[in-house]
C-alpha cells in the first residue's frame, strides 16, 4: 500500500462521512481517530441514529468526521428513516469513508452500499475494518474493493486495537484539499449538551438489557438545571420503552437495573461536563414513539 506524504506547513480541511453495514465499527472507528468518546458505542446492531460529529485537529490540519446510522435494508419507519440519514450525508461530503467488517460475508447490504458509491468513487477511502479478529477475510476484501473502486484507497485496520489508524489519518489528509480550520482546536465534537446526555444515558442503558429490547429505547431530556453558581448540573431524563412489560427488564428487580444505568452514565457525564452532575432516571412507555413522526423528527437528524 502506498502512504502519501503531505507538504510541510500545508493546511488541508475536510468534511468526510462514514457510511457501512450495521456494526461495521464505524463509530469505534470514528472515536479512535479523533482520540475522544464520540459516538456510543454498543454490540447491538444501529446504535447510531443521528448525524455525530467528531473532529480531529493535528498540524497537518482539521478533519471533520461525520458518523451515520448502519445502512440497513428494511422497510419498516425507523429503519427507513436511518437509511436516509446515511445516504444523504454522502452528497455533501468531500471525502467518503467507507467502513467494512472483515469477519462477515458481503450481503446485500453491502453490495447496495458499492453501488451508491460507485458515483463517489473519486472521494472515497475503504477501510476494511475487524481485522483483528481471527479468521477474517481482510486480503479478500482488499481485492474485491481495489477491482470494485481501483481510485479509491483501500486499507486494513482494527479500530478496537487501534492497528493501521495512522495510515488512515494519512491518507485522510493527503486526500483533504488545502483550507482553514472549521473549529477552534479545542473542540472534538460540537454536540449540544442535552444530545450527548441523552446519548450516554442510551449506550448505558441497550448495554445493559436484552438483544430485543435496544431499537425499543429512547432517551427524553426533561429538563437540564444548572445549580450551585455553576459547579453542578442537575439532569432529570426519561428512558422510553414501548411496552409496560419493558419497564420491568429496564428497571430490573428492586431497582437494581435502573440504578445501574443511572450511576454508570452520571459517571460518564461527570467525565464530559465541568460540572458535578446529578442525575434522575426514569422509565416510561410510549408503545407508538417508533411510528409517531414528531418524535422521530428529533431523533433522527
């Protein structure tokens, strides 16, 4: 594999969207090159719903990395509607990022997600990803993709041990055009508040309960609370479920399984907020949230 090298005192910036099957590694992926806790990250599969934003900003210059739901082929509502969140964030990236699991055949998904490509082939990067588990089929997917897309530069790595990542940041850069940086170099992620709480809340929680239950969750902020002349923040949150016979698995037997997300998220949060957080966690069902457009409108951007 041939690694570029970038002109000394050149700036380059860009924009570069990952796209890949459910459970890919995308956003291990993205966590590991920007070095930070991004996106969430959970064995089950499309834990991302939304458009996250991480950066990273080196000497060399600033990359914008935008992670997207799993492209999963599937007609109900919310997988639709995730579908369509990865898809149209490729239009305006100028760069691609194309993540592939090595330890899984290519299916369908993966052949639909070659064939929107083809068309970005010119700002598209293929990493083949899992590469550290055994038995995987990293050469086989090199050839494939280096015949499929014979402009695009396709490496292995393993995001989870961090094996190949700074060749990929490499080829990252020599690929960006020259520009400014689009964030002060202080910030790895522009979240707002209130979407990173709920997002730690939700990884906490679908870690913690049954293969079935994860896609049946979401996390409402009821109200975020400054207190103490800013030295605390005071989070009231509601878990949401679809069904009233959920709420037993999430709150688990006297209480211990709620307890246990909540004191694993107000640990995290108090990792990314300068303040000392409290946290009051709830469940509740709402059995239509999954078809009821409104709600999917905020989750879903």
């Amino acid at each position: 594999m041939f690694l570029p090298k970038i002109r000394i005192g050149t700036m380059k910036s860009a924009f570069i969207t990952l796209i890949g099957r459910p459970s890919a590694g995308k956003s291990t992926l993205m966590n590991e090159l920007c070095g930070h806790k991004i996106s969430i990250v959970a064995p089950s599969p499309q834990t991302t719903r939304n458009r996250v934003r991480g950066i990273l900003t080196d000497p060399r210059g600033q990359l914008v990395f935008i992670d997207t739901p799993g492209y999963h082929l599937s007609d109900k509502k919310l997988n639709l509607q995730l579908k369509s969140v990865s898809v149209s964030a490729l239009e305006d990236a100028d760069l691609i990022l194309y993540v592939v699991d090595a330890s899984r055949k290519t299916g369908e998904e993966e052949d639909n997600i070659s064939e929107i490509l083809k068309v970005f082939h010119k700002k598209l990067i293929v990493a083949i990803n899992k590469t550290d588990i055994p038995g995987n089929k990293s050469r086989d997917f090199i050839d494939k993709f280096e015949e499929l897309f014979p402009e695009a530069s396709v490496l292995p790595v393993s995001a989870l041990e961090s094996r190949g990542i700074d060749d990929l940041k490499l080829i990252l850069f020599d690929k960006a055009e020259e520009g400014e940086k689009m964030y002060p170099d202080e910030f790895f992620t522009d979240q707002e508040p209130e979407f990173r709480a709920s997002e730690i809340i939700r990884e906490k929680a679908i870690n913690r309960v049954t293969e079935e239950l994860p896609h049946a969750i979401y996390v409402e902020i009821a109200d975020m609370e400054e207190a103490e002349e800013g030295k605390a923040l005071w989070i009231r949150a509601f878990l949401i479920v679809e069904r009233e016979s959920q709420k037993g698995i999430v709150v688990g037997k006297g209480g211990v399984g709620i307890k246990a997300i909540r004191v694993e998220a107000q640990k995290e949060l108090n990792k990314i907020f300068p303040y000392r957080v409290h946290l009051d966690l709830r469940v509740k069902a709402n059995s239509k949230w999954r078809r009821n457009d409104q709600i999917l409108a905020k989750l879903i951007y």
